[in-house]
C-alpha cells in the first residue's frame, strides 16, 4: 500500500478525523500495518507490545483463560477501534490474549510517534480517554452480569447494549456470543428459543428484532420467563 493510500484510510478513523493532513502525512510515513490471519493469535499474555493499535479491516477478539482452559471473551473490536489501549500507557503487558475472527489488517504506531502526535493535537488523548472510560463501563457491566445475572437476564443486557431501533445485527457468531456472556452454545440456544417463544426476540439470519422492549428490559433486571 502506497504511503497516500495509508493516509485516506486513516484520515477516515474516527480516533484520527480531526488531525490535519500534515499530521496524517506522518502517521502514515511512521505508521506499520500488520496483516493477521482468520484465528491467528495476534497478541498474548506472555507476548505483546507497546504502541497504538488501531483495526483497519476485519474483527478481533480480546480474551482470557481460566486454568481449566475455558476461553472468556472480553471485548469484540471492529474497523477504526483501537485496542490494546493499556499497552500504550503502561509496560506493554497485555493481561489478556488478542486473536482474529477474520482476516484483518492493524495499524501499528511506534510510542514515541503517539507521544508526539499528542503534544501536536491534545484531542487525540482525550478521544483516548472517552473509548478507555466506554470500555471500563463495558468491563464492569460485563462482571456484574456473569457475577449477579442468571443465563437470559445476561443475554437480555447484551441485546439491549447493542439495540438500534430495535434491532442487533449480530456481527459475530453465536459461539462467540456465548463466550463473552459466559455460557456454553447449548445454554444460549435455549435461551434465544425461550425468549423466541416468548414473544421477545425475533431471530431472522443474523438480526434480533426486539419484539417488546419493556420486557426485555425487565428481563435483563432479573424478571425473565421461567
């Protein structure tokens, strides 16, 4: 990929949209971009780096495992997220494991080139900072249901997490679905069927159309159907 060619792709990443075309320019000359193969595993918990990273194309997953060997999935990440975020502040330990759902290309920024693109335009530290806070939100809502929440009150919250207008386009599969709730495939199928057959869900391919709201909501409280 040509150098300007790099430099209208990043200039379309939200992290990146208010730089000016001078700033792009030295990104895109500073900047790497690594491709990733479908399930390969980018990063890990004995092997990562400093530096930003930002997904270009295709899907990431960020997730953990017990000593028994089940996979937790923590965050999915799609075109224009970065991740990594704790690397770039910190040791470069990442505490987790990152691999690819899909073929996927990442853009990779040296610290000292972050560092620098910071002290030129202080938005981008704080555009920084507003994903970091969404993401400890996420994190915490996310221990508060595998902790305090039976099987449908945790699939309930993650539907209406993801609800546009009443529909979630599932851009993941189903067994991932079921690894970032904490459940086996078994278990959420049944609880997609419960929720079907009660009227709450609508499943058509990869869209949940939410049928009634209110009690989805009631649900995701604890208040499911039995």
């Amino acid at each position: 990929m040509t150098t300007h060619r790099l430099e209208q792709e990043i200039s379309e990443i939200p992290l990146f949209s208010n730089l000016k075309k001078e700033q792009l320019q030295t990104i895109a000359r500073h900047a790497t971009v690594s491709e990733i193969s479908k399930k390969a595993v980018f990063f890990s918990e004995e092997n990562s780096s400093k530096g930003l990273h930002v997904l270009l194309t295709g899907k990431v997953k960020l997730f953990k495992i017990s000593d028994d060997g089940k996979e937790q999935t923590i965050f999915v990440f799609g075109p224009g997220e970065p991740f990594c975020l704790c690397s770039v502040f910190s040791d470069g330990v990442l505490p987790a494991n990152m691999s690819a759902l899909e073929d996927s290309r990442v853009l990779y920024i040296k610290p000292k080139e972050y560092e620098d693109l910071v002290h030129a335009d202080p938005t981008i530290l704080m555009s920084m900072m507003r994903v970091m806070s969404r993401r400890l939100k996420d994190a915490m809502e996310m221990i508060d249901s595998l902790a305090l929440k039976q099987v449908p009150s945790r699939l309930a919250a993650y539907f209406l997490s993801r609800e546009k207008e009443g529909l979630v386009e599932m851009d993941i599969s189903y067994r991932e679905l079921s690894k970032i709730i904490g459940i086996t495939p078994e278990a959420l199928s049944r609880a997609m069927k419960k929720m079907s057959s009660g009227g709450l869900i609508e499943v058509t391919g990869n869209e949940v159309r939410i049928k009634d709201l209110e009690e989805l909501r009631r649900c995701s409280d604890g208040g499911c159907l039995r």
